[in-house]
C-alpha cells in the first residue's frame, strides 16, 4: 500500500510540474538515477544513492530539492509543490505561522539559502523516524552551520516536524 501512496505522490508531482511548466526535479520521475559526485563512480568520489522507501533518503531528497529550487530560482511555485509533496499538512500549517513570526524560511530556520546540506539518520521509534540535517551557510567568507532534527512520519514517509538541534 506504501508504494501505491508513493508512486502516486510521485505522478501527482510529476503531473503538477508539467502543467506548471517547471523543469521536473529527478525524484518527480519516479526513477532514481545513481549520481556520481565526480567524473566516474569507480574514481572513489562518494555516491549518492536512496531508495523510495527509506524516511532518511526521502528528507535528503527534499532538502536536496528545495535547496536547489530555493538557489535556482528562489521561493515560488515550484518550492511550495515540493513541500505540498514532501510535508504533512499540518506541519505545513505550523510551518506558515512559524514563518510570519520569524519572517524566515521554517525549513531552514534562516534567511537566504545554504551552500551545502548533509542528512543523517539520528533515531526512530513510535511510528517515527528522526534526521539531523545540517546546513552550512556562507557569510561574509565564514561557513558557520546549522542543525536540525526533522522528523518523518513511517507509515507514509512523510515529513511530519522539525525542530533546531541545539
């Protein structure tokens, strides 16, 4: 039942992104290409690789997405359809009374957009699974990071909280 949610969640995107006319991110096809970081996946670069079905690969897909999205083209329709596809929907409403407090990005928890992201699996247990996602930034030539544990829901893989690690 998982995979029948997600392939649909997957076409709906893809479905979204087209009538809109916006250039399809990779996910949004349903295939998972293997990217190498470098020339070739035998150069010993690192490879970036994820499945479908795991809740950590799913949050790096979205922060790999958003941050791209928010650096291409900055927030617009194509950032709000990754959270529409990405978020549960009430974590996209606290996400909106987040923000218009804090008059910043509640995925990031900043202003402007990271250089680098990173996703880890911290922990997991009562139907949920937690993520420390690291973002580094670039300020005046000093990177400085940020933390944050986003939790997803397991039994739809959805990304259902979000909270600074400090």
């Amino acid at each position: 039942m998982t995979n029948s949610r997600t392939a649909l969640r997957r076409l709906a995107l893809g479905g979204m992104v087209l009538a809109l006319g916006l250039p399809a991110p990779a996910t949004a096809a349903g295939s998972r290409a293997h990217a190498a970081a470098g020339p070739t996946a035998t150069s010993g670069a690192p490879v970036r690789s994820g499945s479908p079905h795991s809740a950590v690969d799913r949050v790096a897909d979205f922060y790999g997405s958003y941050v791209d999205v928010l650096h291409d083209s900055g927030r617009g329709q194509l950032a709000d359809a990754l959270r529409r596809h990405y978020l549960t929907a009430g974590l996209r409403e606290r996400l909106a009374r987040w923000e218009a407090r804090h008059h910043q990005d509640g995925m990031l928890r900043a202003e402007g957009v990271p250089v680098e992201w990173s996703v880890v699996v911290n922990d997991s247990g009562m139907g949920h699974c937690w993520s420390r996602v690291t973002l580094t930034w670039k300020a005046a030539g000093h990177p400085h990071t940020t933390r944050l544990m986003v939790q997803s829901d397991l039994s739809t893989l959805l990304i259902s909280g979000i909270r600074t690690d400090e």
